[in-house]
C-alpha cells in the first residue's frame, strides 16, 4: 500500500465520543501523508453498512470504520453485499473507538493514532475469515445464554457513563436472575447440549480476556466453546474463568474447531455478534470460506 490513498472513513458518532480526538489526529496524519479522506458520519443502525455496501470502487482505495465493534461489524456486513451484488471488493481498515475494541486488540493494533495511522498507511491486507449468523457475518465472535442477553439488556445510557462497567452490572442482574434454559445443538453434524455457547473466531473477548486460545482471524474455523453446566453458581465460575484467562482448563467448558454449527432453545431467544444482538434463535452459524481483507498492522 502507498501513503497516497483514496479513503472513505465510516464514523460513528455515538462510540467512544471523548475518543473523537484520536480520530481527528489519525484524520490529520492521513491528510499530512497525501491521503485523500472522505468522512461520513452515521446517524442510525444499518448506515455503516449501507456505506460499505455502497462505496464506489473507482472513487475508493480503502475502507476505514471509526467506531465501535458493532460499527466494524456493520462495515463487514456492508462487505459482504457488495460480494453479493457482484460489485468490487474493498480492504478494510480500523480506527478503534468503541467500549472493548476486541477486534483492535485481536490484530494488535495499538490505540494512539501514529500507530493507527501507520497501519492505514502501510498495514499488510489479510484474508480473514469471519463467521456467518443466519446471514449476519461476525468477525470476533458471536454466542447464545448469558453473554447474549447481558448483550441485549445492557443499559445503553450506564454504557456511555461507566463502558465495560455496564456490562459488569447487567452481569450481576442476570446472575440474579437465573441464567436461561440450555441449548440444543448440532456441531458439525454432532448432537450436544450446553448452558452457553460462544463461537469464537480470535482468542479475546470482551477485550483482552482469552477464550479460545488456538483460534485466530486468518484460519477458516470457528472455535465453539461449551459451557456444560446450568445455574448461577456455575455461570459465575465460567465467568471468573474467563476473566482469569483459563477457561480451557476448566473440564466441564469444552473448546473445539468447528465448521457449522445450529443452535435451538427458546425461540426468539437473542444471539449476540460482535458485542450486538445479530439474530435470534434458531440460529444456523458457520465460517465465509470467501473471507474478506483486514489491514493489520506492519
């Protein structure tokens, strides 16, 4: 890649608004280095998407989503419309400005805008992998059970005020409330039965917390980790697992390469992609063996 680039920058407005001064310093290093920047801001779900899905190759050298994992959520989506329409394909690049930046931390890119800027400047394109929900692509992961609907239920005005925190007290209320009935699934063809399911496709979640260590972005496999054992009292064991970076050392959470897998319980029961809520239950997921590209840093 050379430093000249044509730039359409997808922005979110909403995420991580006292992180708008690092956009605009990545903005003004691109602009310094010959780049030419077209920025256009979102105002509701789907624009991001529609953006994407919308770019005019001719016009566009390099997609770049500022916002939040559900705004590079959005883009992917977009992306794979474009495939859809037979329209040209498009690298996509990073600005991370969100809540747990989980796909930031999955490629190691830094949060201060030299190191972004470099990466949107030099970075290397990747053929990554990303997971298909009933139509809906992820690119870190996507689950059923507690994670889902502390997902849903999240207060959006407490997220804006306390981020992660947020989610640490809709975690408690859920636990209160008694986690949901187990899933019913198909892995590959296999019958099985868990209280959670998480489909990884890099090892963090949540941030920088490590779930399925083997598993990474440019492999076209998802990582299912099941979560055996219903009620409050094991919930919370997974959960301090996982924060403790040792849920495959646990005997009663198993992790395993998967292709395919469906998932039914309650109906309408939410599933969660990339931090936002993708679709509803039944669910089938599995890997886009097409893959897209994502600059990761030099």
């Amino acid at each position: 890649m050379t430093e000249s680039r044509r730039l359409l920058v997808i922005h979110n407005p909403t995420a991580g608004r006292r992180r708008r001064r690092r956009l605009d310093a990545v903005l003004h290093l691109l602009a310094e280095a010959g780049c030419t920047i077209t920025l256009v801001p979102t105002t509701k779900r789907g624009d991001a998407e529609d953006f994407a899905a919308t770019a005019i190759a001719d016009e566009v050298d390099l997609l770049v989503a500022a916002g939040g994992d559900g705004t590079l959520n959005e883009v992917a989506n977009g992306l794979g419309r474009r495939r859809e329409l037979g329209l040209p394909a498009l690298p996509l690049a990073i600005v991370p400005l969100g809540t747990a930046n989980v796909l930031a931390a999955e490629i190691g890119l830094p949060g201060d805008p030299a190191a972004i800027a470099r990466c949107i400047l030099s970075g290397a394109p990747r053929r990554v992998y990303p997971g298909i929900a009933n139509g809906r692509r992820f690119l870190c992961m996507a689950g059923s059970g507690l994670d889902a609907f502390v997902v849903q239920d999240v207060n959006h005005r407490l997220k804006r005020l306390l981020g992660k925190g947020a989610y640490a007290l809709e975690t408690l209320r859920r636990l209160w409330l008694g986690p949901p009935a187990p899933y019913r699934l198909l892995i590959d063809g296999r019958p099985e039965t868990a209280a959670q399911i998480i489909l990884a496709k890099g090892h963090f979640y949540g941030g920088t917390f490590v779930i399925a260590p083997k598993a990474r972005l440019e492999e076209p496999l998802l990582w299912a980790c099941l979560f055996r054992r219903g009620g409050r009292w094991a919930a919370l064991r997974y959960i301090l697992a996982v924060m403790l970076g040792v849920p495959h050392r646990l005997g009663d959470i198993e992790i395993v390469p998967v292709r395919r897998v469906s998932i039914e319980g309650r109906a309408a029961d939410p599933v969660q992609g990339d931090g936002d809520i993708v679709t509803r239950l039944p669910v089938d997921i599995r890997i886009d063996e097409d893959g897209m590209e994502l600059v990761f840093p030099a």
